[in-house]
C-alpha cells in the first residue's frame, strides 16, 4: 500500500448491507456468518448505522427494529482520508471494519482491515473466499458424496 493511498483505493466496493426494515432477528442471522463482522443499515444509498453482534446483546425482541441498536459513532471514514493514517487508528483502537461515506452520509464502501492488520481487504480477495466456501461441502454433503460415512 502506498504511503498515499486514499480509503476510496482500498475500500470493498460492495459491502453487506440490510435495509431500514430490519429486525434484530434478521440482524443476528446475518452476524452468524463468521466472515460478516459488522453491518450496514442503508435506505436509498444513504448509511443510517452500523451494527456489530456486541451492539445486539441487550435485543430483548427480536423483531425489534435492528437500526434501533446501531451506532456512527467511531465507526465512520471519509474516503479521502489518507489510508495508512487510518490504518495507524484503527489499529490502536482496535477496530477493524469502518464504512466509508462521504459528507452526506452516503455510502461508498467498508474499510476491513486484515486480521493480520498489515492492509485491507479487496474485494477480490473477498470473492476469492467466497468461492472457496462455495466450492467446501457441507457436512451433509460429504456424507452424502461417502454413501454416508
């Protein structure tokens, strides 16, 4: 990574989003896939909050609106932002996901840093993993694929 790199050059372009509709239910679900740390609640393009399974442990209902739970703060970057700046703080505060949005809160990204911390997420690496999940069968497909061994 360039020293001056923007978070625009090294954001994931196609972050996981959930509408305004939904539930702490929906919420959770989403947050059970161990490669999905943090969600993004958008209407019309516009980010409205963030959601982290931690922001969900006081849910009590889980048809509860989730954009109720959710939170901005200190989980935001402008994409002009140097990105080795941003890594630095993240870093230190140890948060590794924020959403990239401009003045107007419109959505443009997610910044993920690496469990390693030593760069961000592509969005090739992203599909790369993907298509390995993809490819691994599940359980009862290998049992399947054994004549059930």
């Amino acid at each position: 990574m360039s020293a001056h790199q923007t978070v625009a050059r090294v954001m994931l372009t196609i972050p996981k989003t959930l509408n305004l509709s939904a539930t702490v239910d929906i919420a959770r679900a989403a947050l059970a896939d161990d490669h999905v740390h943090m969600l993004l609640l958008v209407d019309d393009g516009k980010l409205f909050g963030t959601i982290t399974a931690g922001d969900l442990v006081s849910a009590d209902d889980p048809d509860s609106p989730a954009v109720a739970f959710s939170s901005l703060r200190g989980r935001i970057v402008r994409p002009d932002q140097q990105a080795s700046v941003v890594q630095a703080s993240m870093i230190a505060t140890g948060r590794r996901r924020l959403a990239v949005v401009d003045e107007d809160l419109r959505l443009h990204g997610l910044l993920s840093l690496k469990r390693t911390l030593a760069g961000f997420c592509t969005d090739e690496g992203v599909r790369a993993r993907a298509a390995e999940r993809a490819d691994i069968p599940q359980v009862s497909d290998r049992r399947a694929a054994t004549g059930g061994r």
